[in-house]
C-alpha cells in the first residue's frame, strides 16, 4: 500500500461558514424583504411589498405563503417561496416554486440547489404530487439550471388573465 503525501496550499480560501436550509422565522423578516428588492432589481422591477404584507402572509392567522430561507455565517443569503397550488381534475395538490434568489456573492455554490432540494422535501411531505416553477422566456441561465434539477418544460397553452379586486 503507498502513502499519499498531500502539500496543503498556504494561500487556500478559507472554508465557507457551514450553510443551513430552514423555514423562515419572524426575525428573518427584514433579511428576506431585502432580498425580494435584490431579486426585483435583477428583473428591472421595484419590490412594493412591505413587512406587514410579508408577516401577514409568513405568520399570519392564515399564512398564505411558506418561506426556506438559506442562511450561513448568521447571515441570510437565499430564500425560497412556496404557493400552494391545485389540479382540480385530477385531485392533486402541487406546490409553486414561486421565487428563488441567492445572493449575488454567494451564487456559484449550490446554494439555489439545496433551495430547490428543500422545496422538493417540504412539497412532498405537505402531500404535493408536484412541484412547479417558471422563468421568464429569455431567461436562459433558469433554464438551464431548472433542467438540470430534473424539471421539465412543459407547454404554455392559453393566457392568464388577471382582475383586480381592490
């Protein structure tokens, strides 16, 4: 048997703080609305929401929307938001993968992996049949990574229409 002799660099980055997909807490409020901007901004949009809208919708007496958040060094860097959604006439519940964003700094490591990873998990144990997402047409570089995490594309038929109600 012959030993390995591995010559550490002494200019080696330094590892990255340990990363930890969880569900969003009241405390992480201001962190993901930051994010929202940040992900509006990469779209050319401005984000109108505001903490009340978020809480209320997180933890309010019937949370609509359910967050995982990816956080490292006590920090936040990437979230996901999930919408419950619903095949009528097949009976099956799905969950929209409605927003997914990681920090411009932290893209490049996974993180938007293990998001997507933990969407999967929360989606089949709340008794989804299937997890959606979607990204706009010229949005090649989503493609190409909802592809690579096994999502396939299916065809757009008709128009969504959509009526204020306020």
């Amino acid at each position: 048997m012959q030993n390995t002799v591995i010559k550490l660099d002494p200019h080696a980055v330094e590892r990255p703080p340990m990363l930890t997909i969880r569900a969003a807490r009241q405390g992480d409020l201001q962190q993901i609305l930051d994010m929202i901007a940040l992900h509006a901004e990469c779209h050319g949009d401005t984000a109108k929401i505001t903490a009340v809208d978020l809480d209320r919708d997180l933890f309010g007496t019937h949370p609509w929307i359910t967050a995982l958040v990816a956080e490292a060094g006590g920090r936040l860097i990437g979230y996901a938001l999930l919408v419950p959604m619903y095949r009528a006439m097949e009976g099956v519940r799905g969950m929209e993968l409605h927003q997914i964003f990681v920090r411009e700094d932290n893209r490049g490591h996974g993180i938007g992996r293990h998001l997507v990873s933990r969407a999967r998990e929360h989606a089949r144990i709340s008794g989804c049949g299937y997890l959606s997402v979607s990204a706009a047409t010229g949005n090649f570089g989503a493609h190409r990574f909802y592809e690579q995490m096994n999502f396939r594309a299916g065809p757009v038929t008709g128009m969504r229409y959509v009526q204020a109600l306020g």
